[in-house]
C-alpha cells in the first residue's frame, strides 16, 4: 500500500509541475503579445506583427468546418469579378473618349453643340461633391440635426426638381417631372411613417459616429475626386451621344449610365469597406489597425467582393421595397394581388441572406468573400436576435435621403441656369445632374453606413459591453411594444 501511494504522490507531483510550466508558457506568450501591441503605433513593422497575433476571433458560425471548403473557388470567382470590373471601367473610359470626340467633331453639321453640356456637367459634379462634404460634416458635428433635417428636406427638394421639370412644357420634361414630383409625395409619406423611429434612429448614428477614425475625410475626398473625374468622361461621352442621336447612340447611352451606377456604388463601397473594418476593430476591442492599411488591403485585395456587392444590394433593395409596397398597398382589398404580394414578398425576404450591406463589414473584417460575408453576417444578426431591428433601421434611408438632396440640389443649380440662357435638352440634362448628384453625395455619407453597420455586428457578436446601451434599450422597447400589442389583440378577441 506504501508503494501505491508513493507511485500516486509522483504523479500528483509531475502533474503540477506540468500545469505550472504551462501557465509559465501561457504569461511568457501573453507578455510577448502585449509588447508587440504597445509597439504597434510605433512602425508598421511592429504593426504588421500585432495584427498577425491579434487579429480577430470569429464567432463560432465562422469556424463551422462547412465554410473552410470551397477556398479556391471563392478565389477565383472573386478575381474573376475584379478583372470584370477593371475592364469594363477601361472599356468606358475608352469608348467614352470615343463619343466625346465623335460628338465634338460632328457638331459642326449639326444644330446641337455638345460643348454647351461641358459646363453644366462639371457644375453639377462641384455641386454633388459640396452637398456631399456638406452632409460628411454635419453628421460628423451634429448629428441629431442632421438627421431630422434630411427626412423632410429630401422630399421638398424631389418636388422642386419635378416642378422645374413640369414647366419646361416638353412631353419628356412633364413625365419626368411627374415621377419626380411623386417620388417627392412619397418620400414625404414615408417620413410621417416612420416618424415614431426617428428617436432612435439619431441615437444610433450619434453612437456609431461618436469617432471619426482617421483619414476618414481623406479617404471621402479620394472617392470624390475619382467618381468626379469618372462622371466628367462619361457625362461628356453621353452629350457626345446626345449629339448624334441615332437608336445606337441611345443605347450607348444606357451603358453609360449603367456603367456610371456601377462604378459609383463600387467607389463608395470601397470606402465603405475600409471604414467599416476600422470601426469594427473599434467596437469589438480588437486590435486597432492604421487607416492607411486598411484602405491599402481594400483597394488590394478585395476589389471583387465589393464589386459583386455593389451590383447585389441595390438590385435586393430595390426588390425588398417594391414588396413591401405592394403588400401596404394592396393588403387584403385584393385576393389576387395579396396573394402575389404575400409570394412576392416572402420570396424577397430570403434576398437579404445572400446579400446585405453588413457583408461589407465581414469582408472587411474577415477578409471574406461578399456572398459568403453576408451569410455570415445575416446568421449571426438573426442568432443574436436583433435582424427585425436591423431591418426597421433608417440608416439605410437617412443615406438615401441625403443622396437625394445632392441630386436634387445639383439638378435645380443647374436647371435654373438652362432656363436663364434659354439652353434646349432641358430635362436630359438635369435628370444627369440628378443622378450625378446623388450618387456623389452617398459617398460622403458612407461612413455613417458603415460605422452603424460595424456597430451592429460588434453587437451581435458580443452583446454584454455597456458601449452597445442604445441597442439594448431599443430591443427592451421593443419587446414592451410586442406585449403591449399582443395584450390588444387577446382583449379585442375576449370581447
């Protein structure tokens, strides 16, 4: 027995000899860990080995043995994207040039100059990118202000342009106005809808943007300066089109158009990317990284997932509020509508799994690919049990709205000054400058985007830090409302 117990006391005595070396280990590799990260704000060097210790822990959805497959196509088809995106930018550039001088030179056998648009173009594009610093500020400085202001600033103007359009007494000008002038009907609707979210709504923003991270401006002024150089070849190629006027300079002008849509939202996603993995970082406590990185690994590596995602959000967007128009429109009035609008609509709402604009965060969090960034995403919102709050979130239409008020500013600068010269092609030129408007101002405005969206998953994945109190006293609203709504319901059945 003495023997045994002998036997039983050495290998009690190894064992916490053993655990002693390892918590020895464990101090040691901790100690390393933390010189390397005190270091990092020192040299890049330093920062490149910080990153490679400290990098951020996937949620276990991540490390699902099912989303390690497929590594080399998901390589490829991303590739793939970004040479198609690069080479039809180029193509565009090209044939742009193309019809600007085709324009330009057949002018002289033709009433119509497509010099006189050269001007009103490059108004327009100055007049987009001064809204959009002009939003960019005033989140960044009073962001409760700006907020209230868009939702009922954005319909007046849509209105204004339509009107303008309405009087310049051309068939084109009138159905143009026309939509316009509905869209701005509309918009007005959909603020007095969502009045009761607009509280939280500034809340959310003024918490997510508290930080403006560094070179944030920097990186809004480079989109600028690149979407405005990109608008000024393709607007110029388009009134070289305008000039000529035959059904394939029509087309041409389609894909001018498409091409411009795609590239801008491609800019801004970018920028959206890099801000997002900036603040994500933030949120998440994770190790920080320079700005300057992380707008060198988006230009660098992930080109293609955001081009793939800029083609794929505005097109499920679009889907997702056409649906929801039909079935608040129709309800039950109509059997055969509602039961489309009930197909339709429940078949738009698988769209968001495949592809949401909390990908971006995932892409640039993770590295991951687009498609695959939004699944991840979109499963870890609805674990968390927070998707119906996201989903009834205004960031998406504060954005929108914003957008729409560069457009519509640009449009009416520019309206007016056709109409004070007596200028023909009226209503083509300032639905350009519309557009061109728009599209300018949702890059200043971003980083609002991106900074709510990285606030979201930092939530999801870790819902217990005090920063994420706006979230959880939505959600506890919320559910006080369900109760409330549910006791209605049961006490109008009693009676």
């Amino acid at each position: 027995m003495n023997e045994i117990q002998e036997v039983i006391e050495k290998a009690e005595e190894v064992n916490e000899e053993t655990k002693v070396n390892e918590e020895t280990k464990v101090n040691e590799e901790t100690a390393e860990v933390n010189k390397t990260s005190e270091g990092s704000s020192s040299s890049s060097t330093s920062y490149r080995s910080a990153r490679a210790v400290r990098l951020p822990t996937p949620p276990p959805i991540l490390r699902d043995p099912i989303f390690q497959t497929g590594k080399e196509a998901r390589r490829i088809s991303r590739r793939l994207f970004e040479i198609l995106f690069y080479f039809l930018v180029y193509t565009g550039v090209m044939l742009g040039a193309y019809f600007i001088t085709r324009g330009y030179t057949s002018a002289k056998s033709r009433h119509f100059n497509p010099s006189g648009w050269y001007p009103l173009i490059m108004t327009a594009i100055g007049c987009g990118g001064f809204m959009a610093l002009a939003w960019h500020y005033a989140v960044h400085w009073i962001p409760e202000r700006a907020v209230l202001t868009v939702f009922w600033l954005s319909p007046l103007m849509t209105s204004a342009v339509g009107i303008l359009l309405i009087t310049t007494k051309s068939s084109l000008g009138l159905g143009i106005g026309i939509v316009l002038t509905v869209v701005g009907f509309a918009q007005a609707l959909y603020h007095c809808w969502v009045a009761s979210r607009l509280s939280y709504a500034t809340k959310i923003v003024s918490a997510a943007t508290a930080v403006l991270p560094d070179l944030t401006t920097a990186a809004i002024l480079l989109g600028l300066a690149t979407a405005g150089l990109h608008s000024t070849i393709l607007g110029f190629a388009i009134a070289g089109c305008a000039a000529m006027g035959s059904g394939w300079d029509a087309l041409a002008i389609f894909g001018f158009v498409l091409s411009l849509l795609w590239t801008q939202h491609t800019i801004k996603n970018m920028v959206q990317t890099m801000i997002a993995r900036i603040k994500y970082n933030n949120f998440a406590k994770v190790q920080s990284i320079p700005s300057r990185w992380a707008l060198a690994d988006t230009i660098k590596y992930l080109v293609g997932s955001v081009a793939l995602g800029s083609i794929l959000v505005p097109v499920f967007t679009v889907l997702r509020g056409s649906a929801l128009a039909l079935q608040y429109a129709f309800g039950r009035s109509d059997m055969f509508m509602y039961s489309f609008g009930w197909c339709y609509y429940h078949v738009t709402s698988t769209l968001p799994i495949h592809g949401n604009r909390y990908g971006f965060v995932f892409s640039g969090g993770y590295n991951r690919g687009f498609l695959r960034g939004s699944r991840n995403a979109w499963q870890l919102l609805e674990r968390s049990e927070i998707n119906q709050l996201v989903e009834s979130d205004l960031t998406g239409s504060f954005c929108f709205f914003s957008g729409m008020t560069g457009g519509a500013a640009s449009a009416i600068v520019v309206g007016w000054w056709m109409r004070a010269t007596h200028q023909d092609h009226v209503p083509q030129v300032v639905t350009l400058a519309l557009l061109i408007g728009y599209l300018m101002c949702r890059i200043g405005t971003v980083w609002v985007q991106a900074s709510v969206s990285a606030y979201y998953i930092a939530y999801a994945e870790n819902p217990d830090r005090t920063q994420f109190e706006t979230i959880r006293d939505r959600l506890l609203e919320m559910r006080r409302g369900q109760g409330l709504r549910r006791e209605l319901e049961l006490s109008d059945r009693q009676r």
